[in-house]
C-alpha cells in the first residue's frame, strides 16, 4: 500500500497522464478547431449596390453611385480564425469599374454595410483608386501603391505581432498595429459602375507566399529569443540538475566527466540559482529503483523499497488494501481526463495474460517510465532536508518548462486569446528547441 505523503500521490497522478495514450489517437486541441471563412456572406451586406455570383466568390458593382454612402460591401460568411499564427485571403481585381474605388480590409460584427472598410471604427481597409491606408476614420494615410485590374491583392493578419498586412500580386505592400481584440471578418468594398473582384479563401493557391510568410515570423521570434543573454553555463547545470533529479547517476557521471575538460572550474551552479545537494540525496537507490521498474521486476523494487524505504511502502493484508484502493481510487473516477485511464488499469486486473490484452499499453517501456518517475518523487519526499514538497516533484528543468508555457499563456490571453495557443509536448516532439 502507498502512503499518501503529501503531494506524492497526486504528482504521481499527474505523471500517469503523461503516458501514451491507450488508443493511439492524434494530439488534437479541441480549443483549435474552428470556422473558416469559405464564401462571401449574402445576407448582411449592401445588396443594393452590388451582385455576388451564385459560387458566393465574387462580386460586381452594378449601380451608378451618387455619394459616399453607395458602397457595395460584403464580408466573409464568418470572422477571420483567430487561434493561429498568420490569417489570410486574396481578392483578384478582374475590372476596375469606372473609378477603381475596390478596397480590401477587415470590420467588425457592427460594420455599417454601406462604408467602406477604413471609414469606421474598428475597420480596416487598403484602397485601390488613392493606394491609402484607413484605419477607422475617413482620412487615409500614405501605405502603398495603387491597384487597378489585373492585380491581386492580399490582406492578412499576423497574430504573431499583432498587425495587420496587405500585399499586391505576391508582394508585401506593407504592415501595422492591430489596435482591435475582437473577432474580425475579412471584408471587400467596390464603389463604381462595373467593379468586378474575385476572392479567394484557400480554395486555390495564393499568389503571396503565405508559409515563407509563416516561417520567416517565427524565425524572427527565435532570433528574438536567441538573443536574450543567459547567466554562464546555465544549460550545463540545468541538463544536470535533471540527471540528479531522476536518479540516472551512470549517465550523471559521464556527463561529469566529459565536462570536466569543457566547462572553466567555477561554481557557477550557486551563481545562477542551482543547488543541486537535495537532488543528489538517496542518488544510489533511486538509481536502483528505477533500473528495477525499468526491467519489469516488481517484486523486487517492492522488497528494496520496503527495505530502505518502509515509510513509503506500507505492507497490509489484502483485504485492507483493498478498501484502501477503493477509497483512493473513488477521489479520481469524478476527474474526466482520468476517466480512461483509470478504467483500463482496473481492467488490466481482468486478464490472464495482460500482455495480450487491450490495455497492454500499461505495462509498457512507457508506462514503466512513468511509475519510476512517481517512486523517484517519493522517495525524495524522504529527504529531511528538503525544503519544500512541491520541488521534489519536479525538476529545474520542469520548473523552467512550466514558467515558459505560463508565460506563453499569459502572453496570448494579452492579445485577447488570439494566436497560436502553446501545446509544450508537441513542442517538445517537433525538434524545432
């Protein structure tokens, strides 16, 4: 029976998610999935300035205009997605009408139908006849050149740095801030007699380069974090902190020896915030342990954990471990993300041969690892000289990756929940740090 010290069990709780998942399935973040624009929005827009093709993917001016209020506009059948990195749509000018009056942009649920986009608050728009950029007011300021037709031109959004960015036949004309939280729909204006546009959401390649776009915004944000200074060998102690932390003492000593002849002997494990004397406690048994649990030999991690460790083994007839299992397990079977996986370890019990079973996956390399995590965490629990529960829990390097998905959190609930949201396993799996 394990006793329940402190935070040990639910650390080991937690570890035990970690594991592969019994069926396989795909990482797929739920909070992702959403609605795309894929046409022009009939209902809500200028209808009597304009005429939108039957596909829903153009658009032709068919009015004589007399002022400033016989805009034909429309805008996408929903707003722009939000929870990635760059977004983006092209229109294709196939007449530029008697004026050239076609604008490109982005609006608001609120829009008046009948301005164009840049003309009112929380709209956005790039103009075809002056090449001016409006930004919520009537007066345009200098952005870029004109566009006539034959062109097309491209309006996107960099969640990444908050702007906004137009382009003009693959070229980037030009970016600024995005001052607006709120969900945007990408939006097209035409204001003379026979203005015909063409948009294209994705059904067809873009002109503009949009993944080059992708990559080179994200090499800007490594560049930036590259740049930032680290105290002195602060990786070294942090690859070591970790060895200590989870006992792998074989490996610690050849990392120890190979950096005896590439590291200067300076304890700059002290200077940078590195204490690694509680990590080192019990080293030879938590070595042991996890070697033992690694192999499969259960009985035997069990005996030499009783032996060094009773505090945290505690032997009892089973009729008492029993009513003890039943009482903890009751705590979990109420948390969904534990729903499965607390089934299939129960019903790892129903079989003869385990291997051969459904939930085979428990008794896995996986799986294995997981365990001597949550025997590793314990036994540090023991430590006299611990100062506090929660860091014989996890190592530096985990603190440290739990600070950079905290502050990546942070930093996206800023900019209003738009952007990439931060997935650190797949982070991790990718190869990209």
């Amino acid at each position: 029976m394990v006793n329940n010290q402190e935070n040990g069990v639910s650390y080991s709780v937690e570890l035990s998610t970690l594991g592969l998942d019994r069926r396989g399935s795909e990482d797929v973040d739920i909070d992702e999935q959403e609605e795309v624009p894929t046409h022009l929005n009939t209902i809500n827009s200028s209808a009597g300035f304009l005429v939108v093709s039957m596909d829903k993917l153009s658009v032709q001016y068919t009015n004589v205009n007399l002022h400033g209020h016989d805009v034909g506009v429309v805008q996408a059948n929903c707003a722009a997605p939000s929870r990635r990195l760059v977004y983006y749509f092209e229109i294709y000018v196939k007449n530029a009408g008697a004026k050239g009056q076609i604008a490109i942009g982005f609006t608001n649920e609120h829009f008046k139908m009948r301005r164009q986009p840049g003309w009112e608050a929380n709209s956005y728009g790039y103009h075809g006849d002056d090449g001016l950029l409006y930004r919520g007011q009537g007066k345009g300021e200098s952005f870029g050149p004109t566009f006539t037709a034959g062109d097309t031109i491209g309006g996107g959004i960099n969640y990444g740095s908050q702007e906004f960015f137009f382009t003009k036949n693959g070229k980037l004309v030009g970016a600024f801030y995005k001052d607006v939280k709120g969900a945007l729909f990408p939006t097209i204006a035409v204001h003379s007699q026979n203005e015909e546009v063409y948009v294209n959401f994705g059904q067809k390649s873009f002109i503009f380069d949009v993944e080059a776009f992708e990559s080179e915004e994200r090499l800007k944000q490594q560049l930036t974090i590259e740049k930032i200074p680290l105290p002195v060998n602060v990786s070294h102690w942090i690859v070591r902190s970790y060895l200590q932390h989870f006992g792998y003492q074989d490996t610690l000593n050849s990392f120890d020896m190979t950096s005896k002849s590439t590291l200067p002997p300076i304890p700059v494990a002290q200077e940078n915030g590195f204490d690694g004397h509680g990590e080192m406690y019990a080293l030879s048994q938590r070595k042991t342990l996890r070697q033992l649990i690694r192999s499969g030999d259960i009985d035997l991690a069990s005996a030499k954990l009783q032996e060094w460790y009773p505090q945290i083994l505690q032997s009892g007839r089973l009729e008492e471990s029993v009513k003890y299992a039943r009482a903890e397990l009751a705590k979990f079977f109420g948390v969904a993300s534990l729903m499965g996986l607390l089934q299939d370890c129960i019903a790892l019990l129903a079989y003869e041969e385990p291997l051969k079973s459904p939930v085979a996956y428990l008794l896995g390399m996986a799986q294995r690892e997981v365990i001597a995590d949550a025997v590793n965490a314990m036994v540090l629990l023991t430590n006299p000289d611990r100062n506090d529960s929660q860091s014989c829990g996890q190592s530096q390097l985990e603190t440290l990756l739990k600070q950079l998905t905290a502050c990546c959190l942070e930093m996206r609930s800023s900019n209003g929940d738009q952007g990439e949201a931060f997935h650190l396993q797949r982070f991790l799996q990718s190869g990209k740090w």
